[in-house]
C-alpha cells in the first residue's frame, strides 16, 4: 500500500491526487410514485433498445432461420408441394409461421438477456432499486417485445417476395398480431427466467418449448384433416391462434380459387365452431398476461 | 459516535439457512459520518450481514434500522437511502460508462434537472468522466469498481455499503480506491460501512467490528483494539540466543521463543525497555526492534488464529456455501 500512516486525512489525499474540492451537489430521491415506476419501466425497456442496436450481430443470426425456412425450404420444397397447393406459392404459405419464427427466436433470446443479467449481477442493480419488481418485468417483457416486433418487421419488409401483398389493411393487421405474439413469448421467457439460473438450463429449456410449439402450431402446414392426436396437440398449443389469423389475413388478400383456400387456410376450429380472429388474437393475449402476472409474482417473492 | 441518530443500527440481527446459521445473533450501531468497517476471514458472515442491510435478504431473526428505516417493513426506505458497491461486478458490460448511470439514476428518481450535473461530478470525483462513452466491457476491473463506487453515489445515499471494494485488485489501485473513500468522506454527509479481510484497510476505518463466525468478537477504534493488544513487539540479535532467552526470563521475568532466527518477545511500551534492556540484559545485543501491534495481532488475541489461517480452515466449506447462497 502506498498510504503508511494509519490515519490520513481526506484533505491531504485529495490534494495529493490534485482533485478538486469542491462539493458534490446532493440530490434528493423522492419516495415511491407512479412516475417513478413510469420512469423505471421506461429505462429498462430502453436499455433491451441499446442492448440490441448494439448486437448487430445478433440481428444477422436471428434472421438467418426464417431466411432459410422462407427461402430455400420454401423454394425446394414447393416443386414437391406444387400438385397440393391449388398453384399458391409454398412460400406465400409459409410466410406467417416463418415470421412467427423471427418473432419467437428474437423475444426467447430477449428473455435469456435476463438470465446472463443473473449470471453477471446486473440483476442485483435492478432489485435493489427502489421501484416495484412488476415496474422492472414489465420494463423487460416491453423491452423484449419491442425487439421481437422490429425483427418481425424486416421480415414483413420482405412479403412482396413471397407472393403476398403489400396492403396497407394487410400490414397492420400482421403487424398487431406479431406485436402480441413477441409480447407473449417475452412473458414466457420472462417467467421461465424467473427460476433458472444457467444460460444453458435456459437455452435448453426453451428448445423443448419453443420447437414442439412450432411445429405444432402449423406454421409449416395446414391445421385441417390432420390425425386426431395432432389435431388436438395444434389446438392446445398456443402458437396455433397466433399464426392462424396471420394466415387468414394474408389468404384474405388474395386472388385464389375456392378449393385452395379451403385446402391451405382452413382455420381453427373447436369443435366445428369456426373461431374468429379476434378470440384468437384474445387466446395470445390472455396467455401472456397470465405469464406476465406469474413473472411479476416470482420475481416480487424473491430476494 | 455521539450523534443522536445513527445512520445503522443492528439488535440481535440472525440469519440461518437451513441448519448453518451464517449470522449468529449481532448487535452493533453505526454513528451517521463514520467509516465503518466490518473485518473477518471469508464466510465469517460480513457479506450475510450486508445483504440484510441492503434488504437483499430477509434476517431470521432481529432487527435493523438503517438511515432510519426497518430493513424489513420499510425497504423502499432503506433503499432510497443506500449506495451499494458488490464484491462481484453489477455494471451492464454493453453499455456505455454513462449509459449505466443514467440508468441507475432513472431506477432511482432522481430528479432529471439533477442528473447531468450530478454525473458528471461522481465520475470526475473517481477519474472516469473522459472514458464516459467507452463500454464497460473495456474497462479494466479498477476501472469497473471506480464507476460502482461512482454509481452507489450517484443518488445522494445516506449510507453507502461496500462489500469488499478492493478484493481482486492490484495494491496500487486499492490504494486509489481508498483516497476515493477518504476524499468523499470529506466532501459529503455519508456514512461508509465496508467490509474486508485486508488487515492493512480495516486500519483506515474509525471503528472495526471484527466478526469470526457469525459474530462479531470485539468492536472499536483500530488505535484502541491495537492498544487492547498491550505488548509492543521487541526482537533482538544476540551473540549466543539461549543465554539471552535465559537472561531475559531471569531478569526481567520475560518469556521469549526464537522467531525468524531473532529472540522475540512482548513487552508493554516497548521504547521506554530498550534502555533497561541494554543496560541489564547482560548479554551482547547486535540489534533491535520494535513493532507497534497491527491488527493482525489484535485478530490473533481475539480469535486465536491469523486470519490467513482462518481463511484457509474455512474456505472450502463456509466459502462454497456462501456462494451457493449468494447467488
């Protein structure tokens, strides 16, 4: 240690470093309000925003899978699927379950953010601020599904290649479902999160979610006159309600014959009862806020 | 120490978990102004004890009050009034110097009009207003510790805890570090409570409570603890080392071993026995030397083991758990 004695006193040290004296200003730190939960939940969505432009990578990698599924399974496997499809473009079918795909891969990835801030005590910070653990969850789960939507929106930059159209209706309607869609796997990577504690338990963990859900979901094929057993594992997976009404929005605008659109968009049914878009689009919805909730409670229980 | 209300207060504070109880029942106060330094081998319960502070774990038993605040039923309190610097780094690596602060003090309220100004003196006060748009992921881990101490500041905290600020840096940077804690102490009405298991820091802590297995064995000034000790250190080279050790037992009814090849003993004010030493040992002394006791000493009195040795007996066990626990 350079410092001998055993009493120095501050004055002679700063001057020793020839640091200024002045005093620092104080500031006061109000108590608890909605303006400060506002605040906090603001920051932490804006830091996934940072975070994000930073890793241009990471947005590279995440567009990687849907391109390959849009572009080269869909190109390759469309001379197969020509006699089945009624002439509509494999790729044009495709095209909703690969933006879920975009949208899903990138809110997961958002949501493992959370365990690396575990890993490297970033987390900590945030806890022991003096805001409420539902300010920082739901600061995530906006952050993350902000995220996941710009990444759906590149993909949904690229529709006019595959066949579907550019309509203004067309685009909204996509648009509003994928942010409800990033916004529910946010939650549930979010809630996974909570508990675990590895990056690898994680990964893992969301692999065996997230690949039975999407090839259940029948983003890559249509959900009627399936066998019973998968008839019933696309109707309990949440996936399907999201990529179903995409379909059927994308089938809405275009110009096909009857017998195609009754082959490649059926629509869910329960029980014979057509549902409609917007109970579908409530299925997500609920799902996430119920995930959203159970998020917010384990992290408000934990120390 | 004689302010009416003090910045930490601590009554019968435990802390279990499962069968090991890491905080075994402590009491102690920490006047508002103080530096206040917790000293002791690793897994002695220093960390436990900060995280209920800071209300990062919930005690089984006691209570504590600080900056005014029940650490249990009023956290949000405790919490707007506490600066924190953790032994592991809590910085975000993938953002800027600056962008941390200010994400701190959003988390914090504090007052927008108030953050450009006060950012810009805690990082000049800790040297790193130039490197305020370098990621933290190119700092180096002086670098990194600077800016947490930086950040714990960054709200005007009454209290500011630091767990370990300079463990895993090199002397000359913990010496830095350490002219940051003296000068803010004279620049703002802050109380610091630290902890550490360098002997050679705690000495520039106002009081110590040394704390060795969940409890803390004595506390008070390093000046007073290092007096408590009693007996300066006298080592002398003589010609003929049995015949001195025998002379000094005869005369002046003094025990003395041969440590590092010298005949060592304590004697209380040492100074003042040199002369009589010369004078009526009767045996040819080479040369002498007194050493105040250091707090090494004083940890050795009190607890019976350097607290190398200490560290070393409970590192594989406590430590592990400790982690676990930390986690």
């Amino acid at each position: 240690m350079a410092i001998e004695t055993s009493t120095p006193s501050a004055e002679t040290s700063a001057a020793a470093r020839g640091g200024p004296a002045h005093q620092i200003a104080g500031v006061r730190v109000p108590t608890r309000s909605l303006r400060s939960e506002l605040r906090a939940i603001k920051v932490v969505w804006k830091r996934e925003l940072i975070r994000f432009s930073r890793d241009r990578l990471r947005i590279l990698t995440s567009l990687m899978q849907p391109f390959l599924f849009l572009f080269v399974l869909g190109t390759g496997l469309s001379r197969l699927a020509s006699a089945g499809t009624h002439g509509v473009d494999l790729r044009t079918f495709v095209y909703p379950g690969v933006l879920c795909m975009a949208v899903m891969f990138t809110a997961m990835f958002s949501a493992a953010s959370l365990v690396w801030d575990r890993e490297f005590g970033f987390l900590r910070e945030m806890m022991v601020a003096p805001v409420r653990r539902s300010s920082l969850v739901l600061g995530k789960c906006f952050g993350g599904a902000t995220v996941a939507a710009f990444q759906g929106v590149i993909v949904l930059c690229l529709a006019g290649l595959v066949g579907v159209p550019y309509a203004p209706g067309l685009i909204l309607e996509i648009f509003a479902l994928q942010v409800l869609l990033a916004f529910a796997i946010t939650a549930f990577g979010v809630m996974v999160a909570a508990r675990i504690s590895q990056m690898q338990s994680f990964m893992a963990l969301m692999q065996m979610a997230i690949m039975p859900m999407y090839f259940l979901s029948g983003a890559l094929f249509p959900v009627s006159g399936l066998p019973q057993w998968l008839s019933i594992l696309n109707r309990i997976d949440p996936l399907t309600y999201a990529v179903d009404p995409m379909r059927r929005a994308v089938f809405a605008h275009l110009d096909i014959s009857a017998a195609a659109r009754r082959a490649l968009d059926p629509g869910v049914t329960w029980w014979g009862w057509h549902v409609p878009t917007l109970v579908e689009a409530a299925v997500v919805a609920l799902l996430g806020l119920v995930m959203l909730l159970i998020a917010i409670a384990q992290f408000s229980r934990a120390e | 120490m004689s302010s009416p209300a003090p910045a930490v207060s601590v009554n019968g504070l435990l802390k279990s978990f499962g069968e090991v109880e890491a905080v075994r029942g402590i009491d102690f106060e920490v006047g508002a102004g103080e530096i206040f330094g917790f000293l002791g081998p690793n897994g002695a319960g220093k960390s436990t004890t900060i995280n209920m502070l800071c209300t990062l774990m919930r005690p089984s038993g006691g209570s504590a009050r600080v900056a005014g605040h029940d650490v249990v039923r009023e956290r949000d309190g405790v919490r707007r009034n506490i600066g924190l610097v953790f032994q592991d780094t809590t910085l975000d690596g993938y953002l800027t110097a600056e962008q941390n602060l200010r994400l701190h003090a959003e988390l914090y309220g504090v007052p927008r009009e108030a953050v450009g100004e006060r950012l810009r003196q805690v990082m000049e006060m800790v040297g790193l207003w130039q490197r305020r748009k370098s990621l933290v992921n190119t700092f180096s881990g002086g670098m990194k510790r600077r800016l947490e101490i930086a950040r714990g500041l960054l709200h005007s905290p009454r209290v500011l805890f630091l767990d370990e600020p300079t463990v895993g840096l090199d002397p000359q940077t913990r010496s830095s570090i350490w002219s940051y804690i003296r000068e803010l102490k004279s620049r703002e009405d802050i109380t610091i409570f630290l902890t550490t298991h360098y002997m050679d820091e705690a000495e520039y802590c106002e009081r110590i409570a040394i704390m060795d297995q969940g409890l803390i064995i004595v506390l008070d000034t390093p000046e007073a603890l290092k007096a408590s000790v009693g007996k300066d250190r006298v080592q002398i080279q003589t010609d003929d080392d049995a015949a001195a050790i025998a002379a000094l037992s005869e005369r002046f009814g003094i025990e003395a071993t041969v440590a590092e090849g010298e005949v060592t003993f304590g004697v209380p004010e040492g100074e003042h026995f040199v002369p009589r030493l010369f004078a009526e040992l009767g045996q040819p002394i080479r040369s002498v030397s007194v050493a105040r006791p250091s707090l090494d000493d004083v940890f050795m009195s009190y607890t019976g083991t350097t607290i190398r040795d200490a560290e070393s007996s409970q590192l594989d066990t406590r430590r592990n758990f400790a982690r676990m626990m930390n986690r």
